[in-house]
C-alpha cells in the first residue's frame, strides 16, 4: 500500500491549506488515518486522526484551526487547515493504522511539505 499527500507548498500565516492523502489500494480493517507533522529539527508529532468510528483526535497546537475528514469509499484523509501560523511549518505525513492477523501496522506516505510565511 502506498499513500500519496498532496496540497503543500508555500502559504501566508493566516491563510487556509487543505491536505490530501489517497491509498494506492482499497485497504480493509483500518482502525484510524490520520496527520502527523515533523517541524524543522523536532520530532514528528500528532495532527490529527479518525478511527473508523469517525471519533477525531486533533494534536494541542492544531485544535480549533484543524479540521479531519475521510472519505472511506475513496481511501481517501484530508487535512483541512482554517488558519495557518508560522509554527505550522513543518513537513506533514499522512498515517494508515492497519489490524492484521499479526498485531497493529502503520503505513506512511513519503510526506509534504507546508511553509507559512509571516
């Protein structure tokens, strides 16, 4: 399975951003799809995820201005970002968590970046 983001790039603070991640391939038994995002010179943290439950999870720094939403029939998890900041910047990877016959698998996407200018 592979997952492709796309929607980064360069946005002024402020402005809005809206990520796209899609599967390769119908993938079954998904437990959660989410963002996840890695700033320059920190670790990668949570953005946001959906169970297949639809219960949402959105990081401290991104509630409120973060909106997650899938489109299950498409494989599809977007990232819609209302009001963008300078700390945004960051290069932001799209997650599938997967339950297999042998535990819980995560896959990721080669992920994208998104610079906000002040």
């Amino acid at each position: 399975v592979q997952l492709v983001e796309s929607g980064g790039g360069l946005v002024q603070s402020g402005g809005p951003l809206r990520l796209s991640c899609t599967a390769s391939r119908n993938i079954f038994s998904i437990t959660s799809m989410g963002w996840y995002r890695q700033p320059p010179g920190k670790q990668r943290e949570l953005v946001a995820t959906i169970t297949s439950g639809s219960t949402t999870t959105y990081g401290d720094s991104v509630r409120g201005r973060f909106t997650i939403s899938r489109d299950i029939d498409m494989n599809m998890v977007y990232l819609q970002v209302h009001s963008l900041k300078p700390e945004d910047t960051a290069v932001y990877y799209c997650n599938v968590r997967v339950n297999t016959d042998f535990g819980v698998r995560n896959y990721w996407g080669q992920g994208t970046q998104v610079t906000v200018s002040s």
